[in-house]
C-alpha cells in the first residue's frame, strides 16, 4: 500500500508545475484575447471618427 502510494506520489508532483504552467499560459492567453478585442474595437470607433470628420469636413466645404 505505501509503494502504491509513493508512486503515484512521484508521478502526481511532477506533474503539479505543469499544470500551474498551463493554467498561467492559459490565462494569458485569455488575456491578450481581451486585449486584442479592444485594440479592434478603438480602431472601428477611431475609422467612426475619422468618417465623421470627413464628412463634416465635406459639408462645411
């Protein structure tokens, strides 16, 4: 019973970091999803912007 559970002891703790290791990437992952969801997001409301100015330019033309 004590052999059976020191090996599935060395086989669980090395595997503990690697999934730490994981979950960090993941959450970056997630996180640069985010962010380049913004990014995309004030670029469309910049190019709202710019063709209102255009525009309003043009009218007062």
């Amino acid at each position: 019973m004590k052999f059976l559970l020191a090996v599935t002891l060395l086989i669980i703790i090395p595997l503990v970091p690697l999934t730490v290791s994981k979950i960090q990437n993941n959450q970056l992952i997630g996180h640069l999803q985010v962010e380049k969801i913004k990014n995309e997001r004030l670029d469309v409301q910049t190019s709202k912007l710019s063709v209102v100015k255009k525009s309003r330019h043009f009218d007062r033309i």
